[in-house]
C-alpha cells in the first residue's frame, strides 16, 4: 500500500467548498473556501480563519453567528472576531459591532491583541459615556496598539443596539499569529450583560 511517507513530496487534496460543519472537540477541519480561495481551519465551536496568507490587496471578511454576553470588565478574546497575518505583513481592519446593554450602564471596553513585536493604530467610534439618547453618538479615540479603549452604550430600551466602530493599521513584525479583538464592560453591571450581537463583523485588508 502506498503512503503518504513513500512520496518524496507528500501532498493532500483539499476541495475548494463552503465552510464545513464544526468537528469533534480538540479537532479542526481543513477547507478552501470557494470565494477568497484561501485555506481555512474550522473549530469545534464552528469557528473558521484563515491558514493561508491573503495576497497584497487581499480581504478577510469574518462575522459573528451568534450572540456573546460579557457582564465583567476582564478583557476577553472575542469568540469569532480574529484573523490571521504573516511575518513582515501590513494590514488595515475596521470591525463593525452591534452592541446591547439593557441598561446602558455596562458600556464597552475593547483591545487589540497582535503578534508580539506588531506595532500600529487603532481608533474607536460609538456613544459617549453614560450615554442616555438615541442621538448620543460621537465618541472618537485613538490610541497605539496595546492601550485599551471605551466606549458608551445606549440602553437597549432606547435604540435595540449601540453602533461601534474600531478600525486600526497592524505593521506585522517577524512572527506570525492572529489579530483579535478582545472586549469586555467598562463598568461591572452583573445584572445587565453587555452583548456584541450576531451579524457584527469585520473585513481586513493586507496592504503589504
């Protein structure tokens, strides 16, 4: 019988095709997906990025299919929102978020983590604090990667949910990795979560 071990240069055949359902726990799938045709791995939680480094001027689009509550102000590691860079790449990203809070009280706290020695940009858009109107929409900050950020929300009895938006420059050293956003409450409100709705996304761009 013939083995992958008696080629000189073993290969295996993977099938362009939508993303596979999520496999066993501790295993991932291998796939290429149809429209970018880049390799892809999918998690046990259903959970897909990219393996395969996008050509210069190549996008990666990623969303959330479902909802995640948070109703602490630890910072943690969106379960969805994450994309993969090379050595030496360039990239810009912008995540779109739909947040909720019932209360408005909670508000929003967000990271960026990157590959160790990545340096860039980030800027956040979204409500003021304390933010109490349909209207009260206007918060900017920018910041170097690293330094964490806030952001208000409005009550979900107000609007159904707080637009925000984060957008940042990644100039990628020599280790390669993924880009994540972490988030979190800015103030503790156990009663109220904040929760980054399904449909929020994000779309990064390799520039270099």
């Amino acid at each position: 019988m013939t083995k992958a071990s008696d080629n000189a240069f073993p290969s295996i055949l993977i099938t362009e095709g939508t993303e596979p359902s999520a496999p066993a726990a501790g295993k991932q799938r291998l796939y290429i997906d149809s429209t970018t045709h880049l390799l892809k791995a999918t998690n046990s939680s259903g959970v897909d990025r990219n393996i395969e480094a996008s050509a210069i001027g190549g996008t990666s689009v990623v969303y959330k299919s479902a909802d995640e509550s948070v109703s602490n102000t630890t910072l943690q590691d969106d379960d969805a929102l994450l994309f993969a860079i090379g050595a030496s790449e360039r990239w810009v990203v912008e995540w779109n978020l739909f947040v909720s809070n019932a209360a408005g009280t909670g508000d929003f706290k967000y990271n960026i983590t990157v590959p160790a020695s990545a340096t860039g940009k980030a800027t956040g858009v979204g409500a003021t604090g304390s933010a109490s109107g349909a209207d009260n929409y206007g918060r900017h900050q920018g910041a170097d990667l690293g330094t964490s950020g806030s952001l208000g929300l409005v009550a979900s009895g107000t609007i159904p949910y707080t637009p925000i938006q984060i957008r940042a420059y990644i100039e990628n050293s020599t280790n390669a990795g993924n880009v994540t956003l972490q988030w979190a409450q800015a103030t503790t409100d156990g009663s109220n979560a904040t929760i980054v709705r399904k449909g929020s996304w994000l779309r990064a761009t390799r520039v270099v």
